[in-house]
C-alpha cells in the first residue's frame, strides 16, 4: 500500500493566497521530501526535511514534519499562476527506494 | 546544463509490439529508476539500478525489462505492451549521498500510447 497519502486531493485558491497540502504516511522514516510535477512533465524537487526536523524553509515554501503524528505539510506562501501544479510527497522507503503519495492538484487562479 | 534526458518524448505503438524507451544522464548519478504514472496517480517504482546492479520491484511484471549498459545510459523494455501499459515513464537518477535522502532528478518522461 502507498507509504503517503496526500490531503487535499486538489486546491483551488487565488493568486495571493497562501496554499497548504499535507501529507501522512504509515511507518518511520528517515526523511521526507516534496516534489512538484508540472502537467506532462517530470517532477522536480522542492525539498527534503529529515526525521529529527520539524520545520524548514526555501523561498515562499515552509515544510514542516511531525514524527509523532507521522504526517507532514507543505505551505506555499503567497502563490502564484505559475504555481499551478502537482504537489507529491515521498518517504524513504529502506535503499533507494521513494514511495510517492497520489498527490494534491493545485490550481492558482490569477 | 546536466539533465535527464528522455527520447521519445511520444511513443504510440501496437498492442503486442515491443517498445524500448530509453534515458541517458549528463549527472554521472550512481542511480537510475524507472517509473510509470498513469493519469491522476502517483509514480510508480518499476525497479532502479545502483551502478550495474539491478533492483526490482515484487510487483513489475515480467513483461518490463531494463538494461544499463554504462552509467549514462538506461533502458526499458517492454516486450508486448497491453492496453494497460499506457502511461507516462519517467526516469531518475540520484547520487549516494553519505548524509541518506536520495533527491531524484527527473527527466520530462515519455508518454506511451497503444492502440
């Protein structure tokens, strides 16, 4: 079964709000990280925050981590048109192995 | 720039006829992967090689083969495509990392249609 499963399914806010997707997973990791999948395209990495992390930042994103609760969250501050994307959550799954959640669709509405 | 490139970006092929897609790195990444995502769904991990060595996932079928034959260059083949194989493809790579977190890097993927 899928180690990440992603909340909101999809998002629709307007250009200027600030956007949150989260993310839980089922068993202990080492880290987690957040990718980002333009329609049609590959994904790109946005992010990595590792298990004794609670909170970390690039630019407009902040990513937190919750071990206790086994979930996460990405918050992307003030958005924009170009935003508009796939938002994934993966764990580390033992080697190299990623396990990938289904992903929240954000739409940014200009 | 280093990059992941995947060539075809499009592929149609017939029900039963072999396909290959391939995947070439300028990151000299130990690691390659292969992924398939269908509409809507998460990446899903096909296997990965760890230089020469070739990782499979329990649950990729037979039908999928892959090849590596230098670090640049990765292959998957699929032998007799079915309506289900249609998806996107996607191919990573990543570095060992002494410190653990293995961020992918992924190329544009190649889209496969069969008719």
């Amino acid at each position: 079964s899928q180690q990440g499963e992603e909340d909101p399914q999809a998002l629709s806010i307007q250009e200027g709000e600030n956007a949150t997707m989260n993310c839980s997973y089922k068993t202990s990791i080492n880290n987690l990280q957040w990718y980002r999948q333009n329609s049609g395209r590959g994904l790109v990495h946005l992010i990595l925050i590792r298990s004794n992390e609670r909170e970390k930042h690039s630019g407009r994103l902040r990513v937190t981590l919750d071990t206790s609760k086994k979930s996460s969250s990405l918050l992307i501050t003030a958005s924009r048109a170009a935003d508009t994307a796939s938002y994934f959550c993966a764990t580390d799954a033992g080697g190299f192995k990623t396990i990938f959640g289904a992903g929240t669709r954000l739409f940014v509405k200009a | 720039d280093a990059m992941v490139i995947q060539n075809p970006r499009y592929q149609v092929t017939q029900f039963g006829k072999p396909v290959t897609l391939s995947c070439s790195q300028t990151l000299n990444h130990n690691v390659m992967y292969w992924y398939q995502q269908k509409s809507s769904q998460a990446p899903k991990l096909l296997f990965h090689y760890y230089d020469k060595d070739f990782n499979n996932e329990a649950d990729t079928p037979d039908n999928f083969q892959s090849r590596r034959p230098n670090t640049s260059f990765c292959f998957l083949d699929i032998r007799s495509p079915g309506l289900g194989d249609a998806a996107m493809y996607l191919c990573a790579t990543s570095r060992v990392a002494v410190s653990g977190g293995n961020e992918q890097f992924f190329g544009p993927g190649t889209r496969l249609t069969v008719l």
